[in-house]
C-alpha cells in the first residue's frame, strides 16, 4: 500500500515528551510529522494535568490565603465563587499554551496528523481519523511518547459521573458538599486542596501508612498537619473495597485501621495511579517489547529492542513528570539525528503542590537511612526564617542530606510555601557535586525562603561539625 505520508522521524503522541522531541528534532533539520489523537497538542500535562491543576490550586491558594489574613487584621469576608468564571480561567490558562504549542509546530514545519495511531510494520504506522478515514504514515525512524492514562480501580460504578478520575475532576462540574478521595499521593492531595478551597468537605483515604508515600515523613507531617486543619479528614492504612451509585450519593465500603465515619460521598475522586499506554498501541506490529503492564523499556539513547525506535515519557516508566518526559524527549530527537548521547541526569525533582508544597529531590532521608548510607543531615526550619515569619508560614522546613565522607550533597526535602521554586537549587547542586560547603559560601538574597537552602547548608545534626 502507498503511503499516504512520509517522513524522516514520527513522533506518536504530542504531550511535554513528544512535542518536545518533534520540535527538537525538527530544529535538528529532521522532516518530522507529529501524530496525536487529540485536536490540542500538550498531551496529559498541558490538557488534563500539569497546567490546569496549578490553575485551579491557585485560585485555591488565593481564597486560602484570603481566609487567614484577618491574622494580620485584613478580613476579605466569605469568598463568592463563580464556578463559570473559574473554569474559563482554567480553560484560558490551558487554551494559551495549547495555541502556542500548535505556532510553534507550524513555525518549524512540523506536520500534525490529528488521529489514533496503531503500528503496523516496523515503519508504518496507521492513523485512524474521527471521521473514520485512515492514512498510513511511512517512518524511518519513531519516537513513542504516547504516555499513560487514570488506573481505573475495579469495585467502582465508573459509568456513574459522580465517580472521577483526574481528568474528570478538573472539568469542576461542581463544588461537591462531600467528597471522597481515593489516594492520598500527589495528584489525589493536589485535588483535595483545590475541592477543600472552594468548600467542599473533603475526605481522604490512603492505603499507606503516610499520604505521599515516596516523600520523607517529616517532609509530609506539615502538610497533614495543616489538611487536618483545615477540616480535611485524612485515613490512612484504609482501602475501599467496594463504591455503589444511590440515590443520595455514592455509598462507599472501606476495609482498614481508620475507616471513615459517613459511607455516602456526592462525588468521589479516585486518584490511585496512572498505566502507561504501551498496550495500545500494536507496539508488537513493529516488534518493539511492552512489558506485562504496558511499559515499554529503551537504553540509555531512549532506544527500544528495534533500533531505530525511541520510546519516552510517561509510557517507559516512573517517574512520571513532564519535566522527565521533556529531557527524554530531547535526548530521543538528538540521539535520532545522530548525536552520540545518552541519559547523564543524575536525579528527577518531585513536587507536590499542595498547601504547603512538598518537594524533594536525589536520596531521601529514609532511603539513606533504610540502605545504611553515611549520610549527614542539614536541617533549617522555617521558624527561623524572617521571610517565613512575616509571611505567617512558618510550618516548612528545608534539609539537606549529604554523604558524610565526600560532603556531597545526594539529596534535599523542602516543604513550605514554594517549596517547588526552592527545589531546583538543590538539584542543581546535586548535578553538579557540589559539596554542602558550596552552598553554605553562597550568598543567598535577604529576606527570601531560598536563605533556607544556604542555612541547612550550614546547620548539622551534630554528625559533621566543621565542615569548613
Ligand atoms: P502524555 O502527556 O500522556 O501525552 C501522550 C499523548 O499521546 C496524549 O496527548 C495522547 O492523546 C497521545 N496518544 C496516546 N496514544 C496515542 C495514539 N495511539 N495515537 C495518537 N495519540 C496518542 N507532572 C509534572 O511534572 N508536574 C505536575 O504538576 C503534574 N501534574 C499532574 C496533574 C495531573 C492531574 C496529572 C494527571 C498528571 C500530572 N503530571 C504532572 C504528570 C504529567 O502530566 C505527565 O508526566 C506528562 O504529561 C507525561 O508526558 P508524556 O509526553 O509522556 O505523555
């Protein structure tokens, strides 16, 4: 069969990893066509993740911040919220970077096929259309960043609206009276923050023993301090067994060691996890490997088992981040074009945007300690901070942790008001081997929270006392 359209390189998928990737290897003189099922490109984190969430959490942070500013004798009164405007903000928000993202594709002659793409040779791929027409694409080589989707737990009535996922959350149909999530990580406690900002009664259930189960448990006590006053009623080490549509609500069964009192919830939010989408693909028509649950594994060049096939973001593996996707996404293009890369990115940065944000970043504290590593911990808490004093946020804390014997820095936990904006030092300090005297001798501005990285820097736990 002909081809309808031929090209050097295809990316299949247009999230943060695969416009990256088409953009960069377009600006590499490559002929790249972009394949994406959706009319807006920006894939899970432009659309339905990354973007309109912080959106919404900021107008959560505003009525928030509002609601504590009688403290220093400012009161705003109940806040009045037009759910239409706030969803028009969000759609701005996400419609802005969506338009730019389609510019930017047309400036560098990217061409974009809109359509579902299925392999059926190891260089052709079929797009079926909505209008149900196909084409086929001829490719030399592939880039496959076609990411994940929700995990759809089973024991829910998922054709009931009631019952949502993420993406269902943010289209904020309403500000349900109560609301049940399911999933105590960072996308479940990002929502609990949005819905408990604009008035819902939020509870949480998580199967862990901590919510955000990945991060330092001090990290996590300020967050769960603050949720728990905010009215926010947190369950750990529960599950739900069992959720069924009713009249009233969605009546739910728990099973566990702190089982919510009220059954009945008028939406619940399941927040449990995401699959990557390498099952979906006919990834096996090009005899590229998936894994039993649908990732797709490459090297260090982002190659799969066939050579001249790429695979990056969400759909090779944890963690899923747009930031990992988009370093991917580059390292797959140039390494196409045929630059001798490979991956050198020494760690990843989490964050979680909640109120107050969590953010982390290399070797957590407990991992050093559960491996046994010698490690010395800088801790500063924000108490201390004049800029934290004065912003009425004093619950955070900054720690570094470093190897005792190099006094390198491996890892770093911030949480606190812009934890998020703070993280970045550390992991720029960590890719660079800095060792935790480098940051000390910095000179950090004054009065800003980023003086809290240069003061953990400083402040030991008695493991290492002249560092200088
Ligand atoms: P995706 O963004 O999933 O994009 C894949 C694209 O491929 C999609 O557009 C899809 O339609 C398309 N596609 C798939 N299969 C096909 C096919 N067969 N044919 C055509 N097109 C196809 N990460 C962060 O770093 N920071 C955050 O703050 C953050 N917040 C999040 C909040 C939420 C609510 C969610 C759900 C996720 C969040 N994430 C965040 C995660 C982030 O969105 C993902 O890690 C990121 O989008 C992954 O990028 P990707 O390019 O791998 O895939």
């Amino acid at each position: 069969r002909q081809a309808d359209v031929e090209c050097r390189v295809l990316v299949l998928g247009a999230g943060p990893g695969g416009y990256t990737a088409a953009f960069r290897a377009a600006d590499l003189g490559l002929d790249t066509v972009l394949v994406e099922r959706y009319a807006a490109l920006g894939g899970v984190c432009l659309n339905v993740g990354c973007i309109p969430s912080k959106a919404l959490l900021h107008a959560a942070d505003v009525i928030e911040q509002a609601s504590h500013a009688s403290e220093y004798g400012v009161d705003f009164g109940k806040p009045k919220i037009a759910l239409d405007k706030l969803r028009t903000y969000k759609e701005k928000v996400v419609g802005q970077l969506t338009k730019g993202l389609a510019g930017m594709a047309k400036q560098r002659k990217v061409r974009v096929v809109q359509g579902t793409g299925r392999f059926v040779s190891a260089n052709e791929l079929e797009v079926a259309g909505d209008d149900g027409k196909t084409q086929l694409l001829r490719f030399e080589q592939c880039i496959i960043a076609a990411g994940s989707q929700a995990l759809k737990l089973p024991g829910f009535p998922w054709d009931d609206p009631r019952v949502m996922d993420s993406t269902d959350a943010l289209e904020l149909a309403d500000v349900p009276s109560r609301l049940l999530v399911v999933g105590g990580g960072i996308i479940g406690l990002e929502m609990a923050t949005v819905y408990r900002g604009l008035g819902s009664e939020v509870t949480v259930v998580e199967l862990a023993d901590q919510l955000m189960p990945g991060a330092d448990k001090d990290l996590v006590k300020p967050l769960a301090d603050r949720l728990k006053k905010g009215g926010v009623s947190t369950h750990l080490k529960t599950k739900v067994v069992e959720a069924r549509a009713g009249k009233k609500g969605i009546e739910v069964d728990f099973e566990g060691e702190n089982i919510p009192e009220g059954k009945l919830f008028d939406r619940v939010l399941v927040a449990v996890g995401r699959s990557p989408n390498g099952k979906k693909i006919d990834a096996d028509k090009a005899g590229v490997r998936v894994t039993e649950r649908g990732f797709i594994e490459v090297d260090a060049q982002m190659r799969t088992n066939v050579p001249h096939i790429f695979a990056i973001g969400d759909v090779i593996g944890q963690p899923m981040l747009a930031h990992k996707a988009t370093h991917e996404g580059k390292l797959a293009a140039e390494v196409a074009a045929g630059e001798k890369k490979e991956w050198v990115a020494r760690v990843i940065p989490s964050v979680a945007y909640t109120d107050p944000e969590i953010a982390w970043v290399g070797v957590t504290e407990t991992e050093a300690r559960a491996k046994g590593l010698k490690v010395g911990v800088g801790k500063f808490p924000w108490a201390a901070s004049g800029r934290a004093i004065g912003l009425s946020r004093t619950e955070g804390f900054t720690k570094l942790v470093f190897d005792e014997a190099t006094h390198r820095i491996i890892g770093a936990g911030i949480v606190g008001v812009h934890a998020g904006e703070l993280i970045a030092e550390a992991a720029l300090a960590i890719e660079m081997g800095c060792e935790v005297a480098d940051i000390g001798h910095t000179i950090h501005p004054h009065p800003t929270l980023s003086e809290s990285v240069g003061m953990a820097a400083e402040v030991f736990d008695g493991t290492i006392t002249d560092l200088y």
